[in-house]
C-alpha cells in the first residue's frame, strides 16, 4: 500500500506504551497497528466496519481500525488483542473459547474476543441472546456461533463466581 500524501505526527499509546510516529493522513489505525507497529493480531477483512476482525478499543470503547483513521487517534489509549493477552485481561475469556472450541482458523478470534470482553464488561450477567446481540457485527465463517456464545456465557458465570 503507498501513501504518498501528506502525514501528521500521531501521539497515542498503545497497549500502554507510548507512542509517537509520523503516519499518511488517510491512513486507517487498522494499517497503523499492522504495517508501522507489527500488531498482526488486529486483522483486516472486509475493510467496511462490517466483520469485526479490527476491532480494536480506543480510550476503552470498541472500534472498528478499519473506519477509524490513524491520526484520529490522537492522545488516544489503544488496546489491541496483543496488549489485553499480553496483560492477562483476557486469559479467562481466552481459556473459555479453547475449553469451548470456538475458534478455528482464528481470523475472527480477536475481534471476538474484544467484543465478547466489552460485553461481559457492560453485562456481568448476560444471557445468551445478549451475547448473540453482542456479537452481531463479529462474522465468523468457521465456527458457526453456538461455541462462541457457550464460552462468554461461561466466562461471565465464571466471573460472577469468582
């Protein structure tokens, strides 16, 4: 991919380190995180917001890396699934969809589990149609999502007796 344009100076931190690089204007954050960090584990798919395997969180919010612009994220705290593996955040949600077998290819995994996590988080409690809701803009072509929605229920029952 060229960008031959114009580039802004972006200051962010990601995955708790701080950052600062000169990036294309029209750049997305997706091709930041892949191409000038090496954090493959944010995936592109349908590049139109609609699959779910970029997603990211930015200041604590779930976006999608594709439709968000790098230098949008300016003074921004980015957590992509390298960081909240890394930091253990997921290590209980990640056991469950092993545990599950909710995953295949993986191509999906990451996104899923970013959004799974920011379910869990605003619903300790949620119910299986709350987690199919949760997951609406995640496609997965592998698994179907019965495994999927078996390992968040799980993961949030396991929370809530911990």
């Amino acid at each position: 991919m060229s960008y031959d344009e114009m580039t802004l100076r972006l200051r962010c931190t990601v995955n708790g380190r701080a950052r600062a690089d000169d990036v294309p204007v029209r750049m997305t954050l997706a091709d930041y995180l892949r191409e000038v960090l090496g954090l493959t584990g944010t995936h592109l798919g349908c590049e139109q917001g609609a699959c779910g395997a970029c997603t990211v969180r930015a200041d604590g919010k779930v976006v999608r890396a594709c439709l968000m612009l790098a230098v949008q994220a300016e003074g921004m705290c980015i957590d992509t699934i390298e960081g909240l593996t890394a930091s253990g955040e997921l290590a209980d949600l990640q056991d469950a969809f092993h545990r599950h077998a909710a995953l295949q290819c993986g191509f999906c995994t990451a996104g899923m589990l970013i959004t799974a996590d920011d379910a869990l988080r605003k619903e300790p409690s949620i119910s299986r149609d709350g987690v199919r809701r949760a997951l609406t803009g995640n496609l997965c072509r592998c698994t179907g999502y019965q495994a999927i929605v078996d390992a968040v229920v799980d993961t949030a029952r396991m929370r809530r007796h911990a």
